[in-house]
C-alpha cells in the first residue's frame, strides 16, 4: 500500500506543482485516504482563494435598465415599449467572480460533500466554504471545460486546485442515491496511475538533477525502405544526459512488478524489447537503458548487457519515507 502522503507528492511531482504543495497544508491524521486527501487539499486551497480573493473576469451582461447604462440595444428597446417607461434594454461588462475555474471549484467541492466516505467534520468544513461561495454558480462539469480554463501566469494556486478538481472529476462514480457519489480509488487503475508515475519520474529529476538535460526523445527507425510513414513513432519516456553518459528511462506501473510465467516470475518481455528498440535506434553508443517499477513488497535491481546495451531493471518502493524514495531514484541514474 502506497501511504497517502506519498501519493501526494508523486501528484505534485506528476504536475510540476512543488510550490503550491507548501503552500497547502495537509495532515495524513485528517486524510486517512484518498478522498479526504484530495477534499482537505481543495478545501484548504479554496480557502486560501477566497482569502486573497477569487479569481474575477468581465463578463457580458444585458438587462432592462432604468436609464442607460452600457450598450444601448434601440431596437430591442423599442418593440418592447421601454422608452416611454424610462426603462432601456442595456449590455455592458461587469467584473465578475461567476467564472468558469470558480464555478468548477465550487462543484467539486459540493460533489465531495455529497461523496460517502467523507469525514463528518471535513463535510462541515466545505459546507461553511460553499456559503462564502454563494455568488458562484454550479454547473455540470465536462472534461473539455478544464482545457478552456485560463489562469493568469501569477496565480499557480488555481492550476493546482484544477488539477485536483480534474482528477476528483474523472473518479467520481453515481452512488445508489440519486446525486450522491461514491470515489474510485485510482492508484489502483494502471491506466491513470501509468501516466501519473511516468510524468512524476521525469519531473522528479528535472527539479531535483538540475545539471542534468531531461526530456521526451523522439527516435527515427535505423530502417531503409520507401514507406517509413508506415513506421510506428519511438518516443521515450524519459531521456536524460549528464556526465557524459546517457540514459533511456521506461517508466511502467504495474501493480504486479513480474508477470507469471508457468509458476515463474519474469520481466514483462514487451517492455525489454521496447527499451531495447530505443537504445538501437538512438545515436550514442554508450547509452544504458533503464526500466523502472513501483513497489510497494518486492525490491530488484538486474541489470543485463547486451550489444554494448546495458540494461537494468530498478523497483522503486513506494511504501518507504519521502526521504528513501528520494534517495532511491537520485541512486538510480548515478
């Protein structure tokens, strides 16, 4: 079992969101799993927007008005017979707090309230936030709404809690009772949990190997031929060059680190052939390839060499202290 405070950090890691992790207090005391992790993290930063004052935009208002006030529309005006009245159908701009990132925040924070599982004391804490939001408007979250968000560069608190809200939104599951819900737990699901942990390895030692080149490597096939569009894309995970030496990382989750063959344990064989594609298609000749697991039981470290190739496969336990996981992956790639 990975513990709640590390899942945390491979978030903040996974979206380059270090800053905002200390700017958010949160006790693994009051966030026994992950639901109430992710409720304390929104409520806690939600309370610190409201504090410093929520986002707010202009936004395109039109009303019966008595007098003028804005934009005058004559000809609304006049089938209505308003003129006569003292009245005029006006639109003008009117800074608002009704936006888009506000009105996501508030309904993730009513969704978490109506979610099973939730404490008691932290249901009455969002509770006591959403009176203070009553200005914001709830809606109907879709996916595309958290691509049309724009966010002034300044204020990284919202990204943050959006990121949050996106992922909340994602595991959210209709719960028996009509407008209550009931939270997957996603670090069990490979699929969301692969991508987590690939983006939280590369981030990992953009930040903490700062003399190191880290980046996404796009591969040409050494292969001659007429119809090279047919070729499937290689792009690595993650490519990092320092000392002189280079390394292809593949980072992979899987809840089962060895797959079992006739009552065996062996290295998932598509993923060696994988790594051992990249490094014969790269250029440096004394690039080492890495394949990189979580863990939480069983630790490894193989290593294999194959046409000049080293090949090592590593397990990172996840279940340790921050420190040790820190320690872990700086060993790695030394």
């Amino acid at each position: 079992m990975i513990p709640i405070q590390n899942i945390y950090y491979l978030l903040c890691y996974a979206w380059n969101r270090l800053e905002e992790r200390d700017l958010i207090e949160v006790s693994t005391d009051e966030s026994p799993d992950l639901v109430n992790l992710l409720a304390r993290i929104l409520l806690n930063g939600s309370k610190t927007l409201i504090k410093r004052g929520l986002e707010q935009q202009y936004l395109s208002q039109t009303e019966t008005y008595q007098g003028v006030k804005g934009k005058l529309d004559v000809s609304q005006s006049f089938k209505k017979n308003l003129f006569i009245k003292g009245l005029a159908i006006c639109e003008y701009d009117e800074l608002s707090s009704d936006i888009l990132a506000n009105q996501i925040l508030k309904t993730t924070l009513i969704n978490l309230y109506r979610t099973e599982g939730l404490d008691a004391k932290l249901r009455h804490e969002i509770k006591a936030v959403l009176w203070r939001m009553n200005e914001i408007s709830e809606i109907r979250i879709s996916e595309e709404f958290f691509r049309r968000i724009e966010i002034q560069q300044h204020n990284i608190l919202y990204s943050f809690l959006l990121n949050i809200s996106e992922l909340v939104h994602f595991n959210l599951l209709p719960n028996q009772i009509e407008g209550h819900y009931a939270f997957r737990d996603f670090v069990q699901d490979e699929r969301q949990m692969a991508r987590v942990f690939e983006e939280f390895i590369r981030n990992f030692y953009k930040i903490e190997v700062p003399e190191a080149k880290v980046y996404r490597e796009d591969l040409h096939w050494k292969m001659a031929g007429e119809n090279t569009q047919f070729l499937p894309k290689m792009q690595t995970d993650i490519s990092i060059k320092m000392n002189g030496k280079k390394l292809i990382i593949d980072a992979k989750y899987y809840t089962q680190t060895l797959q079992q063959y006739y009552n065996s344990e062996k290295i998932h064989s598509p993923h060696l052939y994988q790594l051992f594609a990249y490094l014969k298609n790269q250029e440096d000749e004394r690039a080492e390839g890495i394949l990189i697991y979580p863990t939480t039981e069983k630790s490894l470290r193989l290593s294999y060499t194959h046409e000049g190739h080293t090949i090592r496969v590593e397990t990172l336990n996840l279940n340790q202290d921050w420190q040790g996981i820190k320690s872990d992956l700086l060993r790695i790639i030394k």
